[in-house]
C-alpha cells in the first residue's frame, strides 16, 4: 500500500533548505583562494565537516578587506557599522593589530559559538594578551618584537608592494579617464566651435542681404516718389509749358538721386551704428560740463546722417535736434524717435534766433563744405550759440599720411583735406575762444627705434586717423 505520508512532502521547501545551507557555507570562505580546508570531527554518525583555517588566511588581507573578511569567516556574517568602524580605526592607528583582532572576534561569546577554527591564533592571542602584564608583558613584547622582525619586514615589503601596485593601477584609470575626457572635450569644443563659425557666418551673410533688400526697397520708394511728384507738376500744367517754379522742384529732386546709395556707402566704409556711438561716447564729457545756466537750449547736430549722437544724446536725457539732406536718413532717424528735418546747414542757422542753442556739432561734415560756406558756418554758429556754449567738428586727420594720401578720398564727395592747425585758426579767427585740437583714433601703438627720422616716419603712418576743433562762446 502507498504511503500517504509522501503527498505531506514540500518539494520546493527541501529545495529551499538545501540552496540556504549551500550559501551558508560559501559565506564561511573569505575568498577562493583563502587555504582553508574541510576536516572531519567526531566519531560515528556524529562526525561533521568543520572548515579549518591557519592565521596566514587572514593576514595576506589589508585594511577594510582583512576586517570584512574576518567578519565573515568567524562569525559568518556582515560587519555591523559600529564594530567594523571601531576595529577599521583602531587597526589604522596600530592600536590593535591584526591578530588582535582575530583574537578578538574568535574568543568573543559570538566567535565561540561559530567555532570557526583558526590554527596558530590562540598562541597568538594568548602572548599578545601578555603584552598587557606590567614589565613582564614589556619584556615579552620587545622579545617577541626581535623574533619576528624579519617576518614583519617581510610584511612591509609586501604591504608596500601592494600599495604601489594599486597606486599604479589607479594612475592608469586615472590617465585613461583624463585622455577619455580630453578627447571628449576636444570633439565636443572642435565641434562647439564648427557650429559657432558656421552660424556666425550665415547670421553675416543673412544680414547683408536683408541690409541690402531694405536699400533697394528705400531707393524704390525714393524714385516712387520722384515719380509722382513729376506727373503732379505735368499733370497741373499739361498742355501748357511748366513754370520756373515746377522746373525748380524737378531739379531740386534731382540732388536726391543718390540718397539711397550713400546710405549703403556709409554702412559699407564707416562702420556699424554699434561702432559710431562707441566712438562719439568721448564728446560726452564735454556735454556734461557745459554750464546749467542754458541747460533747456536745445543741442544741434548737423549733417546728422544715420543719427548715431542724436541717439546717444537722447539716452543722456539731452534735448537735441538734427538737419541733413539726405531724406533716406532723415526717415530712418524719425523711425527711431529723434527730432529731424531737412535743411541746408547754413540756412537752418540763419533762421534760428541768436543765443538759442547749447552746442553744435558736426561729424565728418566740414571736409564737405568750400572755404566760404565753412567760414559762414562758423560764424553763425557763433551768432545763434548761447554764452558758454561750444562747437565740436570732427574730420579726417591729414597729419596721418594713410588719411592723407588715401582713406580721405575714398568717400568721392570729400572736397580736401583740411589739416588741423588752419582749422583751429578760423574757428578762433572768427570769434572762438579755448579753441583745441582733440586727436583721435590712433590707428597702432609702435615702440621707438631710437632713430629720429625713422621713428617720425612710423609715427605719421600710425598716428591719430581724426581729429576734432572744438572751441567755445564767451
């Protein structure tokens, strides 16, 4: 008859039991190559398999190793925090040693009941244990000291051994993790700044081309305009012949043919509106120490162009306004909020009241101007300026043989160069007072040769490419 007793039978459970006690026993190993061998003890059917270990098991270990691996072969569990805290630090400092601790872990109540057995370790333990007998334990420990210093630098040589193998193993990683980082930065900068060009490069050619949609759409517009303006004038004296006045306002037209291209001229040789401010920021100065006295009289910029001081004055809180004859200008100053007209120079000032403006300046506009409209200028200039107020003109410096000879006569509508001590003596020749020449922009800073003549020379090439009269009402 069957059994019935098997159907009582957990498989999986036996299956559990025998899995629990094969890692029990791996545990009890501090590695595979720890030494330790399996000996039978008792007689009969009480004989059991009991692990055995000799001490050099344990000491070929260092550190937090050693201290795990004794956790684990005598007690056959983790370290706790506290315990293996206490004997890391105290094994650091040479407080314990490491068959101290052994001792420690083997004959504690815990050590005994695991009987881990561990050959030559209670001798051991046992003449430590000596050591702590006063002056017997001194003498012992100073003998015991001399019998096993070879042993102990033995134990040096291969402790120091194993440092310097783990330094170098840890150099290497460190070096391949350097170069891998390198090489990664290198890729990622290399390829960072591709990108960078790239754009910067599109965002240029992008720009020229919508700066140059928008001159042909304003010179389009302008000739729009002329256009208009010619059939309104036919359309009024159609068929009868035009008046002198009709024919006035054609040619007058005319002087305004060319507005849209010096526009473009100015962006392509003068530099950016960026640029143009930056350079104005050194006339600032002067605004500022005019008196308080007139501070409500306006500032005047003549032949304002694209309007860069103007903007820079109304960042200041200045009151100024502007006159140029170039509309396309004008329109893009007034879409930029500043105060504009269109007006010839000297019949803008002869229209204004005398001491009524603050300042007036002029930015690369008098190279413009014949000898006789220059003289004019400054002396209404002088006329309609309040008590204390001044004038700034900057132009091309001749003194700089580069302006001179060549950057002077790239703008075609420049008339001559105007050197700075002639200037200087109209401005006071009509009326200005502290009348200075203001150098600016030099082109290089150069190191002297020592030589006079040489060194005059590399002066006049690198020197200051403007300069600027300023001068001043009593």
């Amino acid at each position: 008859m069957p059994n019935n007793s098997l159907n009582d039978i957990d498989v999986d459970e036996i299956m559990e039991k025998i899995r629990e006690e094969v890692a029990k026993r791996k545990s009890a190993t501090p590695g595979a190559d720890s030494g330790g061998v399996y000996r039978q003890r008792g007689t009969g059917n009480e004989k059991r398999n009991v692990h055995l270990f000799i001490l050099e098991d344990f000491l070929k270990y260092h550190d937090e190793e050693f201290i795990k691996n004794a956790y684990h072969v005598i007690l056959k569990r983790t370290p706790d925090p506290e315990g293996y805290k206490t004997y890391l630090t105290r094994l650091r400092s040479g407080e314990l040693s490491k068959t101290d601790i052994l001792g420690r872990l083997r004959y504690s109540k815990e050590g005994r009941e695991k009987r881990t057995q561990i050959r030559g370790l209670l001798l051991r333990t046992i003449i430590s244990a000596s050591f702590r007998i006063p002056i017997i334990g001194y003498i012992i420990d100073i003998l015991v000291l001399l019998a096993r210093l070879p042993k102990i630098l033995k134990n040096n040589r291969e402790f120091e051994s194993y440092t310097n193998i783990r330094l170098t193993q840890l150099s290497q990683v460190d070096e391949e993790i350097r170069e891998l980082f390198s090489s990664s930065s290198k890729a990622t900068l290399k390829t960072l700044t591709t990108i960078s060009t790239a754009q910067q490069a599109v965002e240029k050619i992008t720009s020229a081309i919508t700066t140059e949609l928008n001159y042909y759409k304003l010179n389009m517009l302008e000739q729009e305009r002329r256009l208009f303006l010619f059939l309104e004038e036919a359309r009024k004296r159609l068929p009868e012949p035009f008046t002198a006045q009709q024919l006035e306002n054609m040619l007058t037209e005319e002087d305004h043919l060319l507005d849209a291209m010096y526009l473009t001229f100015e962006d392509r040789f003068r530099g950016t509106r960026g640029d143009i401010k930056e350079r104005l920021k050194t006339y600032l100065p002067y605004i500022e120490q005019l008196s308080e006295k007139n501070k409500d009289a306006p500032l005047l910029d003549i032949g304002c162009g694209r309007g860069e001081w103007l903007e820079l004055l109304k960042e200041k809180g200045y009151k100024a306004q502007g006159v140029d004859l170039n509309r396309i200008m004008i329109q893009q100053c007034k879409d930029r909020g500043l105060d504009v007209m269109e007006a010839d120079v000297i019949a803008f000032l002869r229209k204004q009241e005398a001491n009524s403006l603050r300042a007036i300046t002029g930015f690369h506009i008098i190279e413009h101007l014949t000898l006789r409209t220059l003289v004019t200028l400054f002396d209404e200039a002088l006329r309609v300026l309040a008590p204390g107020g001044l004038v700034i003109f900057e132009t091309p410096n001749p003194e700089n043989i580069v302006v001179g000879a060549c950057n002077f006569y790239i703008d075609p509508t420049h008339r001559n160069p105007l050197p700075p001590d002639p200037i200087k003596f109209i401005a006071e020749q009509r009326g200005f007072v502290r009348v200075e020449i203001l150098r600016l922009h030099r082109l290089k800073e150069i190191q002297p040769t020592g030589q006079e003549l040489l060194d005059d020379v590399l002066h006049r090439f690198t020197m200051e490419q403007d300069y600027s009269i300023i001068g001043y009402k009593e």
